[in-house]
C-alpha cells in the first residue's frame, strides 16, 4: 500500500521537474535559425573542404607538385597530374579532390609547405550523386559556380597595397 503511494508521488513529482523545465525553456530565447535565409557563421579553425586559393599578386596556384599532400592523405583522397609546359618544366595539371572519401583530417594542409591548399568553411556539401563530389580543383572555380560554392574571387594586387 506505502509502495502504491510512493508511486504516486514520484510520478507527481516527475510531473512537475518537466513542467518546470518546459517553463524554464518557453522564456529563454530560440537557437533556430531560419536556414535557406539565416545560415550559421562557422569558426575560424572550421574544416570544410579542401580548395586551392589563388596568389594575389600572381593569379596563380601556388603549388609546386611536391606531392607532400598527397603521401600524407590517409584516404588517397587527393590526387596530382603533372604536365609540362613549354619549356618542358613539370607544371600542374590536374589536382583531383575526391570528396566522398576525405575524412577532412587536415593533414594535407598541415603538410603543404607553400600554402598551396586550404581548409575553407563550407558546410553544405550535399549532392545526389558521387561524381559531383570529385572536383578538379585548379580548374578556375567553373565547379563551385556550378554548386553555388563560389569562393570570392582573390583582390587584384593593386587593390591589395
């Protein structure tokens, strides 16, 4: 019979630490955003994917094919074809960055001596099919456009002093 009682009194009493919390909760203010016109600001260390930011000063890509990010990837998520230019000298022409298998580790970045890759602050990296996430990373944003993935373009170098 006392057991029967304590059963009541412990179900009133869960009754009311909800009720008081759901009330603590009603007045505090809301963490929802609104997300196709409202989108979070990520921190300055977020890991989104990887891209190749462009020299302000030369337009070009920075990357000198030391293939450092490449022996490093524990995936192989990233992957270099070289070809030769006029002269004959070694240039870039390929850097193909399978983003279904990067596990946005990091390394790559931290290896690269030149600064020739970074980690940017996309989150919305969805698709339907697989063989959008493979980017060809040096072609000149023609793919980010496409997603609507569009990094700024670098400053010209005579706005840049």
């Amino acid at each position: 019979m006392i057991d029967y009682f304590l059963n009541i009194l412990s179900g009133m009493w869960s009754l009311l630490s909800g009720m008081a919390l759901t009330i603590r909760t009603f007045f505090k203010p809301n963490v929802t955003l609104q997300y196709p016109d409202e989108r979070w600001t990520m921190h300055e260390r977020f890991r989104g994917r990887v891209h190749m930011p462009l020299d302000p000063v030369s337009g070009a890509h920075k990357c000198t094919l030391c293939m450092m990010c490449v022996k490093i990837c524990p995936n192989a998520s990233l992957e270099i074809v070289p070809g030769l230019n006029e002269q004959g000298k070694r240039v870039l022409d390929k850097y193909i960055y399978k983003l279904s298998t990067c596990t946005l580790c990091e390394l790559c970045v931290e290896s690269c001596n030149f600064d020739a890759i970074q980690m940017n602050h996309d989150y919305e990296m969805s698709t339907f099919n697989r063989q959008d996430l493979t980017l060809v990373l040096n072609e000149p944003y023609r793919w980010e456009k496409e997603k609507g993935w569009a990094t700024p373009d670098p400053k010209p170098a005579a706005a840049a002093s």
